[in-house]
C-alpha cells in the first residue's frame, strides 16, 4: 500500500556563495542548477535526480559543504520518490556521514529520516523503527524546533501502518502543533494526509476524507502536483472503503494523471493498481485488466517484487473472473512460488484454492481435487501451527509449574534442617515487626488525618463554589452581601451591586444544545471575574443570573464596570457557537442606600434595574436613578 505519510520530508535550505577554483563552474551556476534541481522535484523527478547529481560531481573539484549537503539531499529525495529504495538508503547514508563531517545536525536527522523510510519500503521494519526513535530523539535533544515535528510526522506515520494507533494519533497531533508553532504552514498541511490516513486505518473514511479535502485546497493554491497526487490517491482509498467506487475512480485517475506530470513512476503505478481494483470491485473485470497490467510492468521496473506479486494475484482473480483459466493459473503458479519462497502461509492457502477453483472451470477435476488437498493440507497448517504454539506456551507453563513445585521442596527441606536457627531468628524479627506495625499505624493515621483534613476542605469548596462555573454559589454569594451590607453600613463606605443576566439563554440551550450553553455560562462567569479587583465577587444566583459586588464603588463606578462586562461579553468567541452568534447580557446596577433596611433591599433595586434593562430591549446596563 501506498504510504503517504513516509514521503512527508521537506527541504527548506539556503544557498551560500562558495569559493571555487577557475577550473570550477562559478558557484553561481551551481547554486542556479541546485535551485533548479529543486523546483523540478514537483514535475520532473528523474530530471531533478540528473540536476543534483551534476551539481554533486561538479563539485569535486571546489567542494562547498553547503551546497554539497543541499545536493545530496534533492539526489536522495528524488531517488526516493523514484522507488529506487536501496539506492535512497545508500545516498542517506552518506549524507549522514556529510552532514556530521560539518557538524550540521538538521540535515544528519533528515538524512536518517529518508534512511528509514527507505528501509521501512523495503520491509526491514526493525531498522526503520530503530532511526525513527532515534531522530526523534536526537532532534528533540539538540532542540531542532524545525526539525522535530518532522520526525514526530515520519514515526507517527509508521506506527499507524503498524497498527499503534494511539501513539501514532499522539505522534502526529504533536507535530502539527510544532509545525503551526514553528510557523510552517505547509508541513501543517502536509501533516493533514499522514492524520487522514491514520484515521482510514481506524475506519473513520469521514474524517480521512475531510482532512485530505483541507490539504488539497492547500497544496492547489500552492501549485504542488506531486502532493496532490499522494493526496488524491489516498482519498481514493478512503473512498474504495466506503464503497463509492465511481468517486474512488475518478480519484485514482487523478493521481495517476498528477503522479505523470512530475515523473512519480511508484505514485503511477499505485493509481493503476488502485485503479483496477476498483473496476475489479464494480464487476467490470474486462476494463480492470489494462490497469492491473500497467501496474505489473511498472513495479517490475521498480523493482518491488513484493507489490509485483500482489498485483499478479490481483491479475490472476480477474482473469479467473474473465475466464481466462490458462492465463489464471500461470499467475497463481508463479505467485505461490513467490510465496511458498517467503513462507508466507496464509497467501500460500489462499492461492491452493484460487488454483483449485481454476482447474474446476477448466474440466481438469484431478488437478482441482489434488489442489484442493494441497489447500486443505496448508490451511490445516495454518491450524496446527497455531495449536502448536498454543501447546508450546502451554508446555512451557507445565515445565516452570513442576520445577516450581521441587523448588518448593527443596525450600520445605532447608527449613526444616535449619529450624533452631530460624526459632531464634524469629524472636528478633517479631521485635522488629512490632516495631515495624506501630510505626505503620502511625503513618496510617497520619494518612487518614491528612485525607480528612483535605476531604473537608474539598467539600467546603463544593459547598460555596458553584460547580459549573467556578464561581461562588448562591448561599456563598448571599453571604458575602450581606457581610459587605453590613460592613458599608457600619464605615459609612460606597457599596454598589451589579444583577446580570444571559440574554435568550432557554433560546441559547434549544438551538444548540446544553453543552454550549454550558460553555457560554463558564465563559461569562471567567470573564466578569477577571475584570473585578481582588475585594470584588461575582456569584451565580440562578440559572444564568449572577451577582456582582463592588465595594467601595459608587453607582458611577458600578455603572462603569457593568458596560466593560457588557461588551467584553458581546466580543466573546464561543467554539460551540456559530461565528455570527454571540452570546450578550442585560445588567441592572445599584448603590447602597440610607434607605436600605437590609441587604434584600439592596437586591431588590438591582434585580428591578435587571429587569429595566430587559425591558429595553436586553444587551444594555440600567442603573438606578441618582448617580
């Protein structure tokens, strides 16, 4: 399978002037040829591989470490998206070599990361996994901020094929906030295929979907062809799976049609391939042929005999759908020696009873009843060596058990012979272990001491704090307001009360649901308490009432800080809401008064203002007369 989260590495390099012989080329000329080499890794990659190479060789003669590392990189890359896997991992390894020579770690974790991809294409998953966790390592050790992410997206990317899913989703969430952080958008978006294909392993095609309709978007402003193939061929994936084979199609032929434009001869023969086993699913067996051909002769130019065999399978199924059995069963014969040769027995039974079904159609009943025995004997195989092993595991536990068992005798006998010695011991060590108690009771009670000590203080809060949204609650609230009555009362000093209330909040919770409703109390609740000084309170009353006390304040005041917490709510962002939906107040504000009998009284101004301001058309302050 195509793995698009392995080709996520990107250059960003600058080109320093370098001194040269007069037999040399001017570095200008290089530094033009290696800019050139780098935009042709998007439309024509042999043509960059031939570009860097030039430069690489020119080089000799007036070596510029950083123009060198530079080519070797585009070499390495373009040798890479060729699908020439061992040629990619023996230029990395020299590039590696290169960068630690001149002590430039950002290209020495690059280097490795194409080491490993170029391994892990290769099927040697334990050497891919090993550079992985090294760059990673590495790149967070000398603080690459650049280059971590990148590291974080590749590992990520192979655990997913893996099938370690929460460390991969881990992985490559983190490398996308260190992109967005390090300010480098495109890998952010380019992480976006490595996150879809993640999810199209776990199932969720949606979201895949979605995310690889963002990255397009992206990578088509940016005139990038090469990501969009990867891109178009893994929507095509996602697709297949939700069986919209006529959009997976159409999918596939784009990236084959992109993949061409810049020369990606894996990404071509992929989308065949892709190509075929859709039609091969839709039942149009006869149009799926050509692809599958297509796809055959060119992993076979590749060189990836694995993919080769899989797309013979593939041939083999449809020229049995075709009946074609002649053509079936030279396949399928090719096929299981491939196989047989890898003892992958899994394949090996699966193709027995292609094979055993082919020579059913074509009349020949003794190859098929003898094929079909060899499908029965691989598949009793498969059985038998899973029983095998389970027998394995258990005849490992009997034999630990029983040597267990003399141990425990051997044990047993020792304690007997040295039973005296154990008696005297005993004495000392029950002094030790009544020691040992006490001073474990102590610490238990002191534990439990702790525990109630900080339960009780865990409910006081319970009890005064309101749960939603943080703020003191109704009784503890009322408290405050009525020491504070008192307080202003007995000094002579201001005291001012602020009633608020969510504007349409029943409307709020209906159209959108509890949770933002929620979410819009907390975010008013966080923001009316920032704006209040250290001997102010805000508390919740009601369902979407507060109160708010200022003392020392004026009515003027209170008016003041009742229209800054108006419109510092107007401007509240909600990511619950919709963007032209905001969630408002109408506040009413009163002062203390001779008047006043008692803090009720206070409240009852206040709440009348409140009830002012609805009255007015909600989204306002109403203070009481007289300020």
């Amino acid at each position: 399978m195509r793995q698009a989260g392995l080709s996520v590495l990107l250059l960003v390099w600058c080109c320093a002037a370098f001194a040269g012989t007069t037999a040399a080329p001017p570095p200008s000329s290089l530094s033009r040829l290696a800019n050139r080499a780098d935009k042709l890794l998007n439309t024509d990659l042999g043509a960059a591989a031939r570009s860097a190479r030039t430069v690489l060789d020119k080089l000799q003669a007036s070596p510029d470490p950083k123009l060198r590392i530079r080519a070797m990189m585009i070499l390495v890359r373009a040798r890479f998206r060729l699908g020439d896997y061992k040629k990619t991992i023996a230029l990395a390894g020299k590039g590696m070599a290169l960068a630690r020579a001149h002590k430039d770690d950002t290209h020495y974790v690059r280097f490795m990361l194409y080491r490993g991809n170029g391994h892990e294409y290769l099927g040697d998953l334990k050497k891919a996994a090993t550079l992985y966790d090294r760059a990673v390592a590495l790149s967070a050790k000398r603080h690459l901020k650049k280059i971590h992410p990148l590291a974080l997206e590749n590992r990520g990317a192979f655990r997913s094929y893996q099938g370690s899913y929460a460390k991969a989703l881990s992985d490559i969430q983190t490398a996308i906030t260190e992109y967005q952080k390090t300010g480098q958008s495109n890998r952010a978006h380019n992480a976006y295929t490595t996150l879809s294909n993640l999810y199209s392993h776990m199932g969720d095609y949606g979201r895949a979907i979605h995310l690889l309709n963002l990255a397009t978007t992206y990578f088509a402003k940016q005139g990038d062809q090469s990501e969009m193939a990867v891109i178009a061929y893994n929507k095509a994936v996602a697709l297949r799976h939700e069986k919209k084979y006529a959009d997976a199609a159409k999918s596939y032929l784009k990236s084959r049609r992109l993949s061409e434009a810049v020369d990606d001869r894996p990404g071509i023969a992929y989308a065949e391939l892709g190509a075929g086993s859709v039609l091969f699913s839709r039942g149009a067996a006869t149009r799926a042929l050509p692809h599958l051909q297509q796809a055959l002769k060119r992993f076979d130019a590749l060189g990836d005999t694995d993919e080769a065999a899989q797309v013979k399978l593939a041939l083999a199924e449809t020229h049995l759908a075709l009946h074609h059995y002649k053509r079936a069963i030279s396949l399928l014969q090719t096929c299981l020696a491939i196989y047989k040769a890898k003892k992958t027995e899994s394949k090996v039974a699966e193709i027995y009873r292609h094979l055993a079904t082919a020579y059913a159609k074509r009349g020949d009943y003794r190859k098929a009843y003898e094929t079909y025995r060899d499908f029965k004997a691989a598949d009793d195989e498969l059985h038998a060596s899973a029983k095998e092993k389970q027998l394995s595991a258990l005849r490992v536990k009997f034999h630990s058990q029983q040597k267990d068992r003399q141990n425990s005798l051997l044990r047993k006998e020792n304690r007997i012979k040295k039973l005296e010695l154990q008696k005297r011991q005993r004495q000392l060590a029950l002094q030790y272990t009544a020691i040992g108690l006490v001073a474990a009771v102590l610490l238990l009670l002191g534990y439990l001491m702790y525990r109630k000590i900080r339960q009780a203080r865990r409910m006081e809060v319970l009890a005064n704090m309101d749960a939603l949204t943080g703020v003191p609650n109704r009784r503890n609230i009322l408290h405050r307001l009525e020491t504070a009555f008192a307080a202003s009362g007995d000094t002579g000093r201001e005291f001012a009360l602020i009633m608020l209330d969510v504007d349409y909040f029943k409307s709020l919770n209906d159209r959108f649901g509890h949770a933002a409703g929620d979410q819009a109390l907390r975010a008013i609740a966080a923001a009316t308490q920032a704006q209040l000084r250290d001997q102010d309170s805000v508390g919740r009353i009601g369902g979407e009432e507060f109160l708010v006390l200022l003392p020392g304040a004026t009515l003027g005041t209170g008016r003041a800080v009742a229209e800054r917490l108006r419109r510092i709510v107007s401007e509240l962002r909600l990511p619950e809401l919709p963007d032209d939906v905001r969630a408002t107040i109408s506040l009413g504000v009163a002062s203390i008064s001779a008047n006043d009998a008692d803090a009720d009284a206070l409240m009852a101004r206040a709440d009348a203002q409140l009830y002012a301001a609805k009255e007015a058309g909600r989204n306002c302050v109403r203070p009481e007369r007289g300020e």
